[in-house]
C-alpha cells in the first residue's frame, strides 16, 4: 500500500473510506461523494472535503479551514492539524 492510502486507511471512521475511495485505482467515487455530502453530518461533510482535497490535489470541493475549526470536535481538528504539520498529497 502507497502512503497515501495507508493514511486514509488510518482515518478510517473520521472520513468515508468504503465505497467512496478505489485506492487500487486512485479514483473516487463522485456520485457517492454527492449522496454522502447530502446526508452527512456537518462535521462529516467538512472532513471529507479536506480527504478530497489531498486527494485531488486542489480544492475544488470546498474545503474551508475556518469552517473547520468552527465545527469539528477535537477528534477532526487534530487529523487536519496533523496534515499540516507534515502536508502530502495522494
């Protein structure tokens, strides 16, 4: 396994991973993105727009930081804290 799955296998359970991330492929599944923003939770939509983001290289979902530090409990905070001290991309 690359590092990057290996890291979002790792966030498993504080963003989607199945049937939304095809690692083997390094694809996403865009229809489940759409269905799983429409009914998450704030803090759940926010953490996957930030996986999103490292995976797409770019920000075309929305992430936003300031959001972010609003909404999410400790738990989320700490994973996007830990991206930015040592930021890669999938």
């Amino acid at each position: 396994m690359t590092r990057a799955p290996a890291v979002f296998v790792r966030l498993r359970g504080k963003i989607p991973s199945t049937p939304l991330w095809d690692f083997s492929d390094k694809a996403y599944n865009l229809d489940g993105v759409e269905h799983y923003l429409a009914v998450a939770s704030h803090g759940q939509a926010v953490m996957l727009r930030f996986a999103l983001g490292i995976w797409r290289h770019d920000n075309t979902m929305g992430f936003d930081l300031f959001e972010a530090a609003a909404i999410c409990d400790d738990r989320y905070r700490k994973v996007i804290m830990e991206w930015m001290k040592a930021p890669w991309w999938a």
